[in-house]
C-alpha cells in the first residue's frame, strides 16, 4: 500500500479548479468561468482535499473562504500553473497575436510611444494598450486579461508573490507647477516649503502617495491636498489648469510637462523603478521577450 501522496494524485484541471474557486470566492463563479457544473467544480476541490489531508475552503454566507493550507497551495500552484497556460502561445508562436499591454497615461506619451512603434516595424503583432496604475495592472494580469504591464516598482512589502518584475529604468519624483507659482520663488526645496501650497498627487495606495505621506509623517508635516488623481497624466493636467502643485513620478524633460517648471524631489522622496510585469512562472514568447529588449534599449 503507497502511504505517500504523489503528484500523481492530482490532475491539472483539479488545479485549475482550485484556482479559480480561490480567485472567484465560490463554486458557482467557479463554474461559470470554467464552463462546467458547480457539482464538478465542488468534486475537484473535494478530490484535492482527499490529496492534500486538509481543508482548502470554509463556507462563510453565498462564498467560500480560503483556509491557510490554501492560501500556500494557491501560491505553490500558481506559478506552475502560468507556466503550463504560456506553452500554447510558445509552441505557436503566432506572430499575429495580440499583445496586450497595461501603462499609465504620461508613461504612454513619454516613455513608450517611440519604443512601440520601433517594435510595430519589426513584428506584425496588433497591441492593445490599456491604462491603469499598478494595482490595476497586477489585477489584470493576474485574471489573464493583459499580458505584460510597465509601472512603478512597487515598494518595500508590496510586490505580489504573484508577478514577475523585470527593471527597466529609473526616474524621479517631481514638483511640477506653473511657471507662476509662488513655490519657484523659494530657493529651498524643503518639504516644509513644499507644504505650505495646495497639492495635486495621485490617490491613497499608490506607490507615489505612499512615499510622500511617509516623508511628511518622518517630518511631522500635514499636506493641504486638493485633488487626487489615478494617474501622473491627469495629475500634469490639473497642475496645467492652476489647481495646485503637482507631486508626480516622472521625466523633467517630458512631453507633458513642457509648459511647467519642474524641481526634482529625489533627495526627499528617493528615486523609483519602473518595472515591467507579468504573471510569475510564464514564459513570455519571442514577440514579447523582443518588445522588452526594445523597451529596455531605447529607455
């Protein structure tokens, strides 16, 4: 009698069940997504529970909460799982397919336009290009809408266990105003002068917010913050309306900012990456291991 399970006591689809009742907190949203019954979805899992000697879901109200062993099956199966999903396109290597890539609104316009185009000459991939700040981009890389993403590295603690992040340059933290802001007038660059004017700065949990509310926390300082955007586009377009001044991560010498006088906050708010994204464990094809390459040389 083998007393010893083995990876031959699972199946693939049992996986893939598994993964989509963790992502979707249910049998029923389970089974819509993977097109079969609820009843087969909840003998996958059951089947899995039989494998792995432990409960993976708890029934709290109409969804299902996972139990701790599931949180570390979902992580340890997530990887393999990414990799298994990319041999499809590896092994076709269309080179027609869509690419779906995931930015923000000024890294588009200032970063990444020239370098697509460039790529655009040398394959016949269609891109599809949609906006979204990290968080998003995580998201739909993660429910397999998009398949690479560029955004700000994510700070200490917040990277996904989830996503690979691959470097690909740096930039910095700016102070972008009018060119007839009071705040040009000071010669210090001090977050206390900073302070005392009306701000413009991207939303609560985005990596640029956090790493101006932990300076001004180190610095007993409080912000008068008038309005808070989703993204470094439209926070250069507040700033150019005369809402107030604009904290942003950024090229001095952009597109977007040219009708702005920028200081660089490097030295109070640090320096960050930008990253490309895409799903651990997933083994990006020829197009999009070339799409990187470009990136990475014209950047």
């Amino acid at each position: 009698m083998r007393l010893q399970k083995t990876f031959e006591d699972l199946s693939i689809q049992q996986l893939h069940t598994f993964r989509l009742v963790y992502a979707h907190g249910g049998y029923s949203a389970a089974a819509e997504a993977a097109g079969c019954s609820t009843p087969t979805v909840w003998h996958h899992v059951q089947q899995l529970e039989q494998a792995y000697g432990t409960e993976l879901f708890t029934k709290v109200g109409r969804r299902v909460e996972p139990t701790d062993a599931a949180c570390r099956l979902y992580e340890a199966v997530e990887e393999i799982l990414a990799r298994l999903d990319s041999t499809f396109a590896l092994v076709t290597e269309d080179e027609s397919a869509q690419i779906t890539l995931v930015t923000g609104v000024r890294m588009m316009m200032e970063d990444l336009a020239e370098p697509l185009a460039c790529f655009r000459t040398q394959h016949s991939n269609a891109i599809r290009i949609l906006q979204g700040n990290e968080q998003q981009a995580e998201e739909l890389i993660l429910s397999g809408q998009a398949d690479i993403a560029f955004a700000l590295e994510p700070g200490a603690g917040n990277a996904s266990p989830l996503i690979h992040y691959e470097p690909a340059f740096s930039i910095s933290f700016l102070a972008a105003g009018l060119p007839t802001h009071p705040f040009w007038k000071t010669k210090s660059c001090s977050m206390r002068e900073l302070v005392k004017h009306p701000l413009v700065v991207t939303a609560p949990g985005t990596h640029g917010r956090d790493a101006l509310e932990q300076t001004l926390h180190a610095q007993r300082l409080t912000a008068e913050i008038v309005v808070e955007t989703d993204n470094s586009g439209f926070t250069i377009a507040c700033v150019q309306a005369g809402m107030g001044l604009g904290i942003l991560a950024g090229r001095p010498d952009g597109c977007l900012s040219r009708q702005l006088v920028t200081r660089s906050l490097s030295r109070q708010l640090g320096t960050r990456n930008i990253v490309f994204m895409w799903r651990k464990g997933r083994r990006l094809t020829n197009a999009l291991l070339r799409l990187v390459e470009i990136i990475q040389c014209r950047l």
